[in-house]
C-alpha cells in the first residue's frame, strides 16, 4: 500500500497562511450588519441605539470572540506540525467552510425577532449558528486527533512541550461540540435565555488552556531534574 503524500516546507507554510487569510476575511465580514445601523436620532442617545440592535451586536462579539478562540486552538495544533496530507487538508477545510459561513449565520441569528420577545427560537438561526460553532470545534478536535496518529506530521522538536496541550485541546474541542449543540438546541425551546449560555464557553476554554500550560511547565521541570 503507497504511503500518504505529505506537504511540507513552502507548501506547509503556503497552507497555514491560506488558512490564515480565510480567517482574517471571515471575522471582518461579522461586522458588516452593525455597518447598517442607524446612529441616534432626535432625542435618542447611542445607549438607545445599542439597545435596539442588542441581538446584532450581541451576536456580533458572542461570534468575534469564539473564532478568535478557535482560531487560537487551531493555531495550536498546526504550530506543533511540519506538514499536512490531504486528509488534514479537507478537515481544515471544513472547518474553514464553517467560519466563512458564519458572518451570514450570525447576521440571520443577530436580527432574528425573538431578542425582545419569547417567539419560536429564532426561526432556527440559533441553532444554525451555533451548530456551525460545533463544527468548528469538532473539525480542530478531529485534526488534532488524527496527527496523533501520523508522527510524521508532528515537528518532533516541539512535540514534547505540545503533547499536553494537544490532549487538552482535543477533550476541549469535543466539550465546545457539545456545549455548542446543547446551546443551539436551547434557543429553539428557550429562546430568551439560550443563546446566553454560550458565554461560559469562553472563561472555560481560558482555564483549560492555562491548565495545559500548566501541565507542560511541570513536564519540563521534571524533564529538567532528570
């Protein structure tokens, strides 16, 4: 059986910062709905304005903090590699479709009538959003899994340094999918609270990474006193 072709060098690199700039457009273009509101008018004051468009906004930071925090996993994991295959391509790759299509779900999800009122769950945004957040999380988790098992992939150098950060980072990705489905599915049944639980994805993903970090430093020490 012919071994799988791997990419390294200037492709490796050429791979990383195409993913990259796919990133850097796509959180751009979650602002662009906020572009559309209206500054105040007449007696009104800008607290007026941003409390009328709370959803907008709202979803506007809940999507540019969570791809942020992705992004920073997902750089994790590719900054321990020194090359990709063709089945690392097509996992990055879906978890690139999932951040482009996310400006449109979080625009849908941001000016959904149901911020104001208990209507029937958005019409299905929140759960569109935030099921696009849970593939985005189970896509890392899965490439981070899968390079595990292709030493060939793995820059050896930093291996030792990377390993606990790498399990940490796959049982936070298959806790971030979870948490995101269980939050998409809550603002169909509980649309005037649901959306808010994904709040606490950020503080944990926080303390996870920091206990990671953690884990290193003292497998270094012990590295160091033998």
């Amino acid at each position: 059986m012919a071994a799988m072709r791997e990419y390294s060098g200037r492709s490796f690199e050429r791979f990383v910062n195409f993913t990259d700039a796919i990133v850097a457009i796509a959180i751009t273009l979650l602002v662009l709905p906020l572009l559309d509101i209206d500054g105040p008018k007449g007696s009104e004051t800008v607290w007026n304005v941003l409390a009328d468009n709370f959803g907008q906004i709202f979803s506007f930071a809940l999507a540019f903090a969570l791809v942020a925090q992705n992004w920073l996993v997902h750089n994790r994991v590719f900054s321990s590699m020194r090359a990709f295959n063709l089945p690392v391509f097509w996992l990055n790759a879906i978890w690139l479709g999932a951040i482009v299509l996310l400006p449109w779900a979080t625009s849908m999800y941001g000016s959904a009538d149901q911020w104001d009122s208990s209507g029937e769950g958005f019409g299905g945004t929140g759960l569109f959003f935030f099921g696009l957040l849970a593939v985005m999380s189970l896509a890392v988790g899965v490439v981070s899994a899968y390079v595990v098992t292709r030493p060939a992939l793995i820059d050896r150098e930093l291996e030792p340094e990377r390993s606990a950060e790498r399990r940490a980072g796959i049982f936070r990705s298959i806790l971030f999918t979870i948490t995101f489905l269980l939050v998409g599915i809550s603002t169909v049944y509980f649309p005037g609270v649901g959306g808010y639980f994904a709040i606490l994805v950020l503080p944990i993903g926080i303390f996870l990474g920091r206990k990671a970090r953690r884990r290193n430093e003292h497998a270094d020490a012990a590295d160091h006193e033998q």
